[in-house]
C-alpha cells in the first residue's frame, strides 16, 4: 500500500507541476499580446505613446 501511495503522490506532483507550466505560458502570451488600442484601435504594442 505504501509504494502505490507513493505513486500517487508522483503523479499528482508531476499534474500540478504540468498545470502550472501551462498557466505560466498562458499568461506570458497574455503579457506579450499586441492588442487593440482603446485610443485609436490600432494594434500595437502595449504603453506605446500615440503621436
């Protein structure tokens, strides 16, 4: 019992471990996005001073 526990224990650590490689990668796609600007909807790089 005590090695199938043992087991488990792996497989969780390895799920959670997988989980929070994905949430980072989501959120540096996020961060790195060029989105639309509210100001003058185009795209183009987030804090970029309109001219």
């Amino acid at each position: 019992m005590n090695v199938i526990s043992a087991l488990l224990a792996i497989c969780v650590g390895a799920a959670a471990g997988l989980g929070l490689l994905v949430l980072d990668d989501l959120r540096w796609e996020a961060r790195n996005r060029v989105s639309k600007c509210t100001t003058c909807g185009e795209q183009h790089p987030r804090h970029t001073p309109h001219r």
